[in-house]
C-alpha cells in the first residue's frame, strides 16, 4: 500500500476521487477495487511545448529536426519517432514520439479533432492505459487552436527491462471544458448554520466491510488503522450549492471533535468534477487548518460500479465558537463535457541505456541509499526505506563538467528499495561530473 501524503495543499489537493488525487499529485490509498484512475501524477520531465510536424512525402516519418524549435536541442536527438496513428468517431490519435532511458519513459502523442471542437485547450485525458508497463500520468503540454490539436506526453515505468518491449498505448475517454473556481462562495455563514440545524448524527465505516474507496489528508495512516472510521450520517440535509449543480452538501456536523462536511457529486459529471472547501479569516486570508477526506458508498453508471457516492471532509475544528471568524471558502474544478472513444496504437521501445552509477552507502533519516544511478531521464536510487525520501526535503543535485547544477523536480517512488527522481531537462550523461545529496559528493562510473 502506497504511503499517503503528510501535506494538504493548494498545489497537493485532496478530493477523495481517484481522478482528483492524479490532478493533485498525491498518493492515495486505494482499499478497494473500483473502477477509477490508477496512477499518480508527477511534474513534468521537461517544461516544453511540443509541435511535431510529418512529411506528407515521408509517409508519416516524423521530421525530428523540426523540434528543436520547440524543445531542448539535447532532447530530440534523443526522441524515438513513433507516427503510430488511431482514429475514431473523427477524433485521430497519433503517437508521435518517445524518450526511454530503459526504466521509464515518456511519450508524445497528438489528439486532433477531425470533425467537431471537442479537443481544446483544457484536454484532460480520463481513462487511458499502456500496456506492460504501468502508467503514472497523461498531461496536455501544447494545443494548437488552429489545428484543434492538444499534444500530450504519458509518462510510464517499465521497471528494468522497458527497451526493446512492445508497448500499446491506450486512450478510452477524456474530459473538455474545464473551469476552475479558486475562491468559490457557498453562500452561507457556517457559524449561523451549525447553531440552528439539528443534530446531524454519527455512523461507522467498517474498514472491512464497507466501501470506502479512498482516503488522503493529513494523518490518514493513523485513521486507516482504525477498525471503524466515524462518519456523519448519510442525507440528513439537502443544501444546494450556487452554480454546483453537481454536487449538494448531505450533512454537517462534529465527530469526534473534528468538523466534518459531507457532500454528495450527484450527477453524472459529478464523478469527474473535484475540488475541496477551505477555510479563511474574515479578511479573506487563506487559514492553515489540518484537514483529511474519506470517500465512501458506491453507485452504479453504465453498469459499472463507481467509487465515492459521498464526500467527507473533515477538518481540525473542535468547537462551534472557532467558526466565529472564519469563512467557508472552495476550490473546485469542472468539466462541460466527457466523451469515450477507443484510440489505440503500438510500437516497440527502443532508447539510450547509457547510465552513470556509483556503491554508496548514505543515511538520509530512515532512509540507506546504496546505489545511485544516473540516466536520461533522472536518477535512481537503491536501498532501504527509501519511500522516506521527498525531493524537495533531500537536496539531490547533478552536477555538470561546466559547473552548472540541476535539482530535483519530483520523485516517484516504485517501492522502499527503489526510487526515481525526475529532473526538469534530458539529463546529457556524457557531461555529468558528479552528484550531490545533502551537499556529500558523489562521484560516478
């Protein structure tokens, strides 16, 4: 089970659904098997806009020469043209290109609007997949209105052995449209609200028995312990929300010495809309309240079984009288549209496997880094307890023959024996000199 996060921010939202903690780039626990997004987002490998232009003389040879206009000079001499195309319901699909460094990779794809304007500038790709290897997330990097084009780039994880695979990427719906409120006004006083309705009663999940399809905040590993999670009563109010006619508040109320508001994303979009309430003073400044969501129930579209019927936020509120100076704000993101499809093509890997790697033996916590390794896309490291490291806590830095140093941007994290960090450029092996971690030098081989 993945280790939850121990942060809930702006940048770290925490909406229960599946498709919300991909958005957020946050891990989740997953207790049951719904059908939901499975991967977590990370930053992006290199911050860029890409444009890929074919030859009509060429067949559909990708002219590679081209991006470098758009992109890093060292990145496309690195970037394995694909031109694998899929079409349906006149929206085409073309896998451009792809960077592999044997353990990960990224890959470009085109999605283009032949017929309609369903492609825009706020593509969100909802259910997709890539066949042998495991997915972690697909992200719009450039839309072309002229074309009605949205480029994309899929970041995946083969393990060890990813070059020379075949791999099939696989897109089967996605979301247009979307709008986002940072400073929503449900339009009541939460104090006054509290003081008037009527108890709004407790419950129980049985962490066994029921369906609680996710949990993340801060201190959820110490909730999931619990045998029974206290919740509040399904429907005991019915409080419409202004302009969310997706969703309704269900109850509010204390558990346990913990204000909890539970919401239910009644309509149909509202299994891909997401956000969260926070909480400021009545100045407008932003509070930092500790806070953690649990989904729960199940209901049924297209005879598929969904996670998270109900919502429930809870926050580190004790008392009615703390209400007195705060207001209840939200950040919410919707969606006009959602459309299935089924695109789908294949090629097989290839990629550069030169590697930089040095024996260590560093304590960092809890953590026991042993092995380091440097490839295009990042570095690796091996060890024990390594799902303690966070990349912005341990500065891990590659240092260049010219003197020039980049940090860290994200990490994944594939178990406690091993851990990939990304960085925000192609790593260019041959110029590395060396690699830092908490300022200990570390030269490579």
């Amino acid at each position: 089970m993945s280790k939850p996060p121990l942060e809930f921010t702006e940048g770290n939202l925490l909406n229960i659904k599946s498709i919300f903690y991909a958005k957020a780039g946050i891990e989740e626990i997953q207790p049951t098997k719904k059908h939901r997004k499975k991967f977590y987002s990370i930053a992006m490998v290199a911050t860029i806009s890409l444009l890929l232009v074919t030859s009509a003389a060429g067949m559909g040879v990708i002219d590679l020469s081209f991006l470098s206009k758009f992109i890093e000079k060292d990145m496309v001499r690195f970037l394995q043209p694909v031109s694998q195309v899929s079409e349906d319901q006149g929206i085409k699909m073309e896998t451009l290109a792809a960077v592999s460094d044997d353990e990960m990779a990224a890959i470009y794809f085109n999605m283009t609007d032949l017929t309609g304007n369903r492609i825009d500038d706020k593509l969100d790709i909802y259910d997709y997949s890539a066949k042998g290897v495991t997915t972690h997330n697909a992200q719009l990097i450039h839309y072309d209105e002229a074309t009605k084009t949205a480029t994309m780039r899929m970041l995946v994880n083969g393990g060890k052995k990813l070059n020379g695979n075949k791999i099939t990427v696989r897109i089967d719906s996605f979301l247009s449209g979307a709008m986002t409120e940072k400073e929503y006004n449900p339009g009541f006083d939460l104090y006054s609200l509290l003081n008037d309705k009527p108890a709004s009663g407790t419950t129980f999940l049985n962490r066994q028995k029921d369906d609680i399809s996710g949990l993340g905040g801060e201190g959820i590993e110490e909730i999931w312990e619990q045998e029974e999670i206290a919740v509040l009563e399904k429907d005991k109010i019915h409080m419409s929300l202004p302009g969310m006619d997706w969703q309704y508040i269900s109850n509010i109320g204390f558990v346990d010495g913990k204000l909890h508001i539970q919401v239910n994303p009644e309509s149909d979009m509202g299994r891909f809309n997401h956000g969260y309430f926070y909480f400021t003073d009545l100045n407008g400044n932003r509070q930092d309240i500790a806070r953690y969501s649990i989904s729960y129930g199940a209901y049924e579209i297209d005879q598929v079984g969904m996670g998270g019927d109900y919502i429930e936020y809870v926050y580190d509120i004790a008392d009615i009288s703390q209400l007195k100076d705060l207001k209840l704000r939200g950040y919410f993101t919707t969606y006009t549209d959602y459309f299935q499809g089924k695109w789908k093509t294949s090629f097989v890997m290839e990629g550069t496997t030169n590697t930089k790697q040095a024996s260590v033996n560093i304590k960092l916590a809890e953590a026991v880094i042993t092995n380091v390794e440097v490839s295009t896309l990042g570095i690796t490291l091996e060890g024990k307890g390594l799902n303690e490291i966070g990349s912005s806590d341990d500065n891990i830095a590659i240092h260049y023959k010219d003197g020039s140093v980049i940090h860290s941007e994200s990490i994944i994290s594939s178990s406690s024996e091993r851990v990939k960090l990304l960085y925000p450029k192609v790593i260019q092996i041959e110029n590395v000199d060396f690699v830092t971690i908490n300022g200990q030098e570390i030269q490579l081989q």
